[in-house]
C-alpha cells in the first residue's frame, strides 16, 4: 500500500509502464498525440480516456479489458480528487456577484489558478475555459465540473443557483443595452 504522502498511481500509467513503454515521449510516439496529452491523461484531466491512448496499450476498443480499464480509472479520478485536497482547494463560503462568471469568482476567491483547478479536480482545462467565457452561461453547467465538484464534498446548490442569477443578470443587462440602442 502506498503512503498517504503519495498520489495514487493511474492505472493507465501502471498499465503503461509494465508494458515497458518507460517514458512519456515513448508513449506519445506510439500513440501519435503530443507529450502534453499524455501527460494531462496520466494527471487525469480527462473524464475520458483518449482512445490513441488506449491504442497504444493495445486495449481492444469495447473489449471487457477497456471497461475494466475505463472504470478502473473513473474510480482512480475519484481518488485522486480526495488525496489531492480537493474538498479543501476551494473556500468553502464563497460570496458570488451578479457580474462576473461563478466558478471564475469561486478560483478568485481561493486564489486557484485553471490549471491548479483542473488538476485536482481531474477537469479538461478547455472545460473550465469555455464554461468561464461563457458570459450569458447559454449552456448548462458542464457536468464533468459538478460530478468534480460533488465527489470533492462541495455542495453545488449555491453553485447552480449562482449560475442560474448570472445567467439572468447578464440577460437583463443585454436587453437593457439594447433599448438604450433603440
């Protein structure tokens, strides 16, 4: 068993190394993706496994091996997100404003970079991105980030709720503008 100084290692990553592909640019090689994808991949950033990658471990595409592989590393984010801290990454009372995006608000306010964000809690970074541009909020809030948010132990009510008040605010000050340009 590991200590509890460590991160739990990724199965992909076990995986890889017992098959004696040693290193990242090895991988990227034989995957045909850049080094920053493999690495994003190990760390977890994605929900889901990219299939070069899979490729490369010789995982046979819906074999009862990918499953096993793909819920192996499901649980593996789950964990990660509890060993990384997650639950205390971001304040746990944040003060939302009707004028500025809420998960932007929410990293501000617990001095959290994207990256950081993404990190410990196993998020794509365009994710974030995307979700933090997106002024009128035109969609829902992707639920890769509340699944994150939820295993963490945050209670996303508020979350949503602030969501739902900037989504209108932002609508209200639309149609505001637009009358004044009538």
């Amino acid at each position: 068993m590991e200590p509890e100084d460590k991160p739990p290692i990724n199965p992909l990553k076990q995986l890889r190394i017992k098959l004696n592909i040693t290193t990242n640019e090895q991988m990227s090689q034989l995957a045909g993706i850049n080094v920053a994808a493999i690495c994003q991949q190990e760390d977890g950033f994605f929900r889901d496994i990219i299939p070069a990658y899979l490729a490369a471990l010789r995982v046979p595409i819906a074999s009862q091996d990918e499953f096993e592989l793909i819920k192996d590393y499901q649980e593996w984010q789950t964990v990660r997100r509890q060993w990384s801290g997650s639950h205390n990454i971001l304040v746990r009372n944040p003060i939302f404003s009707l004028i500025q995006n809420p998960l932007y608000s929410w990293r501000i306010q617990s001095s959290v970079a994207v990256y950081g964000l993404c990190r410990n809690f196993c998020i794509h970074m365009p994710t974030v991105n995307k979700f933090e541009k997106d002024m009128n909020l035109s969609s829902q809030i992707p639920p890769v980030i509340l699944l994150a948010l939820q295993e963490a132990g945050y209670d996303t009510e508020e979350f949503e709720e602030a969501c739902k008040l900037f989504k209108v605010n932002y609508e209200s000050r639309i149609m505001q503008l637009n009358n004044l340009a009538s």
